[in-house]
C-alpha cells in the first residue's frame, strides 16, 4: 500500500478498427507485440475496447484479462457519445455491459468515450450503472484544438479541467490523460527523438501525480495511406516504447486504471 503513494504510471490502449482499412490487423500483428514488452516487464496495461470488438475478438481478449490486463469499454461500436441522445447513449452503454457480462462473467469498470466525446449526459449514465471511473479528459493539451476543430467552446471547458484523479459525478472518479501542452501519447514516441521524450516526462510530472499514457491498435502497423506513418515509422513507437518502459520502471510504479481509481 505504501507503493500506491508514489506517481503512478498507467499504459492504456485505444483499441480500434484499423485507420483508412475495414481491417483489424492490428488487433492481430500489432498489439501483441507490445503486450509482449510488457508481459516481459511484468507490466499489467489497461485496454479500453468498444463492446462489438469485444464480441468479434472474445478468445484473445478473455486471454488478455486472464494474464491480469485490464479490460475496459470504449464505446459500442467507436460512436462519438455527445452526438448521441440521451436514450441512444443509455441503450448503447447497456447493451456493452451486457457483451461484457456475458464473455468476461463480471461487471466493467472503466470508460473512455471515443475521440475523448463525454459529456454530462454519459457521465450520469456511468455512475447509474456503477462504473468506477471515466478516463476521457485530456486536460492542458493545445493539440486537441486541431484535432477536433469543431469542439473549440468544449475545448476550452477540458484545458482547464484538474490533471489528476477526482470524484466527477457520484460515485465516479475521472482519472484524465496525461497531457503537457500536447498529450502523453502515440504521437510523442512517433514524432520525437528519445532526448526529447525524455525532457517531456520531467516536465509531465510537474502537472500530473497519476501518469495515463495511451495510444491506439493502429499506431502499431504500417498503414501506406497515412501520410504521418510513412514521414514517422510505426517502428518508431514500438522503440521508443521499449525505451518508455525501461525508463520508467527505474523511477515509478506501474498500475492498471481501475488500481488507480482506488487508491
């Protein structure tokens, strides 16, 4: 227990279909490889899955939480949450638990809404069906701006929001990604030289006790139609991601998200 008083390090994953492709090779060739770095460090990671991919892939994924990674939902099927009505989001967030239930025999307790699109609505439906936590904030993070151009007033409303752990609605905690002015992500190991990444960290624990590091299934294969793969190797995360964990287990300690959300 002693160890939960130290920064924390979570590794989480966005698990999708794959980018510009109606494929899910990277369900397949790339996220093995990186739950294999893992497994090697003895690191337990967090996956945060839509419900129907649950469903197409249960033998892998019941595997994965059978070796002590976490599972969580990402959505039903990848649907932007704060489009959705009110009677959509709750039948949608029903009928993902149910799918949970039914291959895992337990209730979820972790959430991330796609393309980071909580909202109220969502957070009141998570805390009536007894999740424990929402990780979907991406607080001081600059890039989210053009990312989601359309979003500039909410945007706003996220930048500011705390950077650490906190009881948002409820029973339920948000536990945010980690960001210092761009988010802890796939994209700084895609994008940065190690010299860099390491520069990053030390100024990311002067803002963050919790540390939420994520990243996609996609980011981990070769796609020919991304013009940013082909400028910066999916290669290079797998890398640096090596080089990440390395580093980090001199210094902090690993936890799954539902671990952080009870301490």
């Amino acid at each position: 227990m002693v160890l939960y008083d130290l920064m924390s390090v979570s590794i989480t994953f966005d698990i999708e279909q794959d980018l510009h492709s109606e494929g899910y090779k990277s369900i397949s060739l790339g996220l093995p490889k990186v739950i294999e770095i893992l497994d090697e460090h003895n690191i337990k990671s967090t996956l945060f899955i839509p419900a129907r991919l649950i469903a197409k892939f249960p033998t892998y994924f019941k595997k994965l939480d059978k070796q002590g990674h976490e599972i969580a939902i990402h959505g039903y099927e990848h649907e932007r949450f704060n489009l959705l009505s009110f009677s959509e989001k709750d039948r949608r967030i029903k009928e993902s638990i149910n799918i949970y239930r039914r291959i895992f025999h337990k209730n979820p307790t972790g959430f991330r809404a796609p393309q980071h699109s909580i909202d109220r609505e969502t957070l009141i439906l998570l805390e009536k069906y007894k999740f424990l936590y929402d990780s979907s904030y991406t607080p001081f993070n600059f890039l989210q701006v053009f990312s989601f151009p359309g979003r500039v007033i909410s945007w706003l409303r996220e930048f500011f929001k705390p950077r650490k752990k906190y009881q948002i609605y409820g029973n339920l905690y948000e536990i945010p990604l980690s960001s210092f002015f761009i988010s802890f992500s796939s994209l700084l190991l895609r994008v940065f030289p190690w010299s860099i990444i390491k520069i990053y960290l030390n100024l990311l624990k002067l803002t963050n006790k919790d540390i939420v590091f994520y990243l996609h299934s996609w980011d981990l294969i070769k796609i020919p139609q991304s013009r940013i793969d082909r400028k910066f190797s999916y290669k290079r995360i797998l890398s640096n991601f090596e080089k990440l964990i390395i580093y980090l287990e001199k210094r902090e300690i690993f936890l799954k998200m539902e671990e952080v959300a009870k301490k």
